[in-house]
C-alpha cells in the first residue's frame, strides 16, 4: 500500500486564497490548468437527436470521442470576438452562472454563444475532458508506473486501475463530477475542478511546460502568481 498515495489522494481542495504552486503536496514542484477543449458534433447531429424542439442536447463521452472532434479555445477566440483565454473562461462561467453576481461578464458570454457555430458544445465542465485523457493516462504511465490511484472526494469512492487496460471512457465512467488521480510512483497527478472548464495537472518536474507540450493540448502554466481563478 502506498502510504504517499494515499496522502495524495487525502489532498484534494485547492482554494482561491493562495497561488496554486504554494498548495501544491509537498514532493510536486509544478503546476499546469489544462483547458477542456470544445466539443464539435457532425452537422445535423443535435437535430437529429432531439425528440422535443425545447430538448437540452449534450454529447455522450462515448459521442464525443467517437464521431465528434475537439475544438480549440484559441480557434473559437478566431471567431467569437474574444482576445484572451481569460475572456473565454470568463464568458463560459458566466454563461454557467458559475460566477457572482459582481463578477458576471454578459458581454463576454452573449458574445461567445452569438458565435458559436452549429453543433458546436461548451467543454465539459466538472469533470476531466475525455480528450484529454488518452494523453494524460499516457503520461502517468510514462515513468513505468503499472497502476493509478482515484478517488472521488464527493462520494469518497477509491481504488486502483491498470494503466496499460485504462481507457479515457474507464476514467469518464468513474464519478460524474471532481476526481483525482495519480500514478502509483507519484511523479504526476491530474484532478477535475468543480463549476471549471479545467483540469489541474501537477507533477514533481519543476518544469511542467515541456510535458504539456507533448499533450497537444492547451493550458496556463501556473507560476509563483497564478490562483485557481486564474482568470481574474
């Protein structure tokens, strides 16, 4: 049994008081948010899906994964009218009403889903992207670690996976909400954030920008400054 794991796995709330890094277990040394991408369905799907004109339509994982395609924050700023990523996250939390009153940015919001092009989702909130797991379980199991440790803090549901059989679907299937999970040497970890378009991603290499880059994907790399609510 891996007592440092389970201590990772006991470790679980970051709060928007203190830089993330400073939050960080102590054996990790870097930190990267990762950005869920956007979902991109074949054209006509939604219709073709919805039974009743008022029906709410999201992609599946399974869906997603299958026929759809991610799509880019920076290709959906091209766009949409927004110059930043932080304008982005700002105007999907709003969209959400996933911010304060005081910290709503409608401008921002209606501007992004004036845009949004047909059968174009948001990213998946509260739970990890299933695009990006292919290269995340492919990272924790980079250094030889066989297995990976989860837990759901919402419903303290725990246990261990065989990197090599794990599929992204496998991890999807695990909770529907906040997860956390690290390979069983330790080197890297990743959690789902609640009311978040994100994933947190941190490892025990103090530069983490060179492991993102191998991940195609996007991210804010956290330094000294960056908080949780980066966006602000």
């Amino acid at each position: 049994m891996l007592k440092g794991g389970e201590y990772l796995l006991d470790y679980i709330w970051f709060n928007d008081q203190s830089p993330v890094l400073k939050q960080l277990p102590s054996n990790f040394k870097s930190a990267a948010i990762l950005l869920h991408p956007f979902v991109q369905m074949p054209l006509g799907w939604e219709e073709s899906m919805r039974k009743t004109p008022c029906e709410h339509i999201y992609p599946s994982n399974n869906d997603a994964l299958t026929i759809g395609k991610p799509v880019s924050w920076r290709e959906i700023m091209s766009y949409s009218g927004l110059d930043s990523y932080n304008a982005l996250a700002l105007a999907l939390l709003t969209s959400i009403y996933a911010l304060k009153k005081e910290y709503k940015e409608v401008d921002l919001s209606n501007k992004l889903n004036s845009n949004l092009k047909s059968d174009l989702y948001f990213p998946t909130d509260d739970s990890t992207s299933v695009f990006l797991l292919h290269s995340l379980l492919k990272v924790l199991g980079s250094r030889g670690a066989s297995k990976l440790y989860y837990l759901d803090p919402i419903l303290e549901n725990r246990g261990i996976l065989n990197i090599n059989d794990a599929t992204p679907l496998d991890i999807c299937n695990l909770c529907d909400k906040e997860l956390i999970v690290t390979d069983e040497n330790m080197d890297f970890a990743f959690m789902s954030l609640y009311e978040s378009f994100t994933t947190l991603f941190f490892t025990k290499d103090k530069n983490i920008e060179q492991i993102v880059q191998t991940m195609n994907g996007e991210a804010v790399i956290c330094d000294q400054k960056t908080f949780i609510n980066w966006y602000f």
